[in-house]
C-alpha cells in the first residue's frame, strides 16, 4: 500500500470505526467483540480495496458490519424476557441511582426481544442510520423496519409498565 | 424509573439511544491503531509469501538443471562406447542419426544384410602369402649386391655373436688384517 493510501484509509478508519462499532454493539452487546467485528470489517475493506469506491458509505459499513457481528453471535442468544423481569425486580445496590437502573432494563428487555424484532430496534438506536439503511442492511424493506421498531418499542413499554406495577406491588406488601 | 410520562419518554429515549452506545466503546483512535497494525502485520506476511512464492519456482529450475546436467554426464560416456563399436564397414554403415537420437542409437537391420557384403576369391594357399617387410627387403638386397665371401664373413660374424661368452676365471685374494689401514 503506498504512503499516501495508507494516510487516506488510517484517516477512513478514524473517521468511520465508531460507527462500525456501534453496529456491531447493537447487535452483540459486548465491547470486545464489536471491537474484533470493526478489525475484521475494515481489514475486509483493505483487502478487497473496496473502502475508496463506496457509493453510501454508511449503509455499505452498516451492512457489512451487521453481517460480520450476526456471523460472531452466539446461535442462542435469545432469553426469556420473564427471566430478565425476575432478575430486574431483585433488589440491587444501584436501587438508588434510577436514571443507570432503568437504562439496564431497559437494555435488558431489549435483548430479551425476538430478533426479527430487536435487529431494527438496536440499528435504529445507531442514530447515524436512516430506516432505508436500516431496511438495506437486513435486507428488508423499509416498512416493514417500521413496523417492527415501532413493534419493538410498544412491547417494551408495555414490559416496562408490567416492571413498575410488580416493583409497587412488592413495595406495598 | 420515572414516574410522568414525558420523564418516562425522555428516559426511555435515552435508554434507547444508549444501547448502541456503550461507555467503554473503543475510541476511534486506538480502533483505527489497532486495524493499521494489523494491515501492516499482514502486508509483511503478504511480501515474505510473494518472496517465498517467487522464490520456490527458481530453486526449482535449478535443482533440475543441475540434475539434468550432473545426470547426463556419466551416459555421455557410455553412448560414445557404444557408438564406436559397430563392426560394419565403414563405407557400409548406415547414416549417422542426427543428434537428439544419439541417446539410445539404433543399429539399422538393412546395413547388415549379407548381400551387401562382397564375396572374397577363394584362396589356393592358406594362409595367404603376406608381402615382404621392410627388412625383407632390405636383406634381399643386401644379399644381390654383396659378394658371397663377404656375406659368409656376415653369416660368421653373426653366429659369432650368438656364441656363449667366456670370462676368464677371477682370482680374489683374501683380505689380510695387514693390508688394512
């Protein structure tokens, strides 16, 4: 690779490692192999030296990064949401800090969701990417990601309502 | 958990927005640092593969070289015997194989027929009388020119010679402790 490549992809990486991560995490959930999924997407990249000739760079990164970090999943991913809801009501030395405890079940139900359900859900959360570029890189289209964030989004409120009515139960008992 | 509802929303938003967004995601820096090593890592390991690659088919050329050359050298020897040996005439030998045929050389069956060999006339005396040497010659000469006395002094001289020598018998004194120094 000549000098002046190797600058420009260095700076490419820089410029779009982020991004590529946050797709991985989306759907891996764990910082150490989203990081091994944005080595693995861009060094793809380099090799078949197809990082300077992108048309929609976001969503060919998206893409590629979604398959690689689906590649790395685990087969059985998938748990219970009533198991989460159990774990969830215990009572945790982080009870006081609200904001943090709800942000973790929230987390928590969305990976308990299907994944035909959780998949738009988490790439939505990647604010960089439209419904179109989400509807390109699962191969879906764009109405249909819709319906399933919006989907997805209902039947975490609807756990998240069922959570504090079981938590106000057991504190009034 | 936030108990209005625009405070659920704004928290659930957030929530949302965090899940893709971990506090301990790779800084873009050390992510970009740890694909360039491993892009250069692999450039190396391209560039010692290419060298090796290029490298194997000349080793390979020359090992066959020199086998093809230190394994010719001992039949070379072999065919020039074998060449040279055909007991058929000279002017009746078949003609000479070109070059690439040498290796393994092919005696024509047709130059040995025997037809093609001329029969010799058959001989009252055997064996044949073979000419006079030049010392035949030479001894014939010498006995038309030279007169009979002289070549009976040759012939005596000659028997002479043939004779044993006689050496007279030798006396040695025995050494004497006088005589010694």
């Amino acid at each position: 690779m000549a000098r002046r490549d190797e600058e420009e992809f260095t700076a490419f990486v820089q410029r779009q490692s982020r991004f590529v991560f946050r797709v991985a995490y989306a759907v891996l959930r764990n910082s150490h192999d989203a990081d091994d999924v944005v080595q693995e997407v861009f060094l793809k990249l380099y090799r078949n030296n197809a990082w300077g000739s992108m048309r929609d760079e976001k969503a060919y990164l998206a893409r590629i990064a979604w398959r690689a970090a689906i590649d790395h999943l685990p087969k059985q991913t998938h748990t219970e949401v009533d198991e989460i809801e159990v774990a969830s009501i215990a009572p945790s030395p982080e009870q006081t800090a609200l904001e943090a405890d709800f942000q973790r079940k929230v987390h928590r139900l969305i990976d308990g969701l299907p994944e035909e359900l959780r998949q738009p859900l988490a790439l939505s959360t990647v604010q960089e990417l439209t419904s179109g570029e989400i509807a390109q890189v699962l191969g879906i289209p764009e109405g249909t990601v819709r319906t399933r964030a919006l989907r997805a989004r209902q039947l975490l409120r609807e756990k998240l309502a069922a959570l504090e009515g079981q938590r106000h139960a057991a504190k009034h008992s | 958990m936030p108990q209005s509802t625009p405070d659920f929303e704004r928290e659930f938003e957030r929530a949302l927005a965090a899940y893709a967004d971990p506090n301990d995601a790779g800084y873009p820096q050390v992510l970009a640092a740890r694909v360039m090593a491993e892009v250069r890592m692999r450039q190396r390991k391209r560039r010692l593969w290419l060298g090796i690659s290029a490298a194997a088919p000349l080793l390979g050329c020359m090992l066959v070289a020199a086998v093809l050359y230190f394994g010719r050298s001992e039949p070379q020897h072999r065919e020039a015997k074998v060449v040279s040996i055909p007991a058929i005439p000279h002017a009746e030998r078949a003609p000479e194989p070109p070059a690439y045929a040498k290796a393994r050389p092919k005696l024509v069956r047709g130059a040995r027929a025997p037809n093609a060999r001329p029969r010799l006339p058959k001989l009252d005396q055997f064996p044949a009388p073979a000419p006079m040497s030049e010392q035949e010659k030479l001894l014939v000469q010498f006995v038309r020119r030279t007169p009979p006395s002289t070549q009976r002094f040759v012939v005596k001289m000659q028997e002479q010679s043939d004779e044993p020598l006689r050496i007279a018998e030798l006396s040695i004194p025995d050494l004497d402790s006088k005589t010694q120094p």
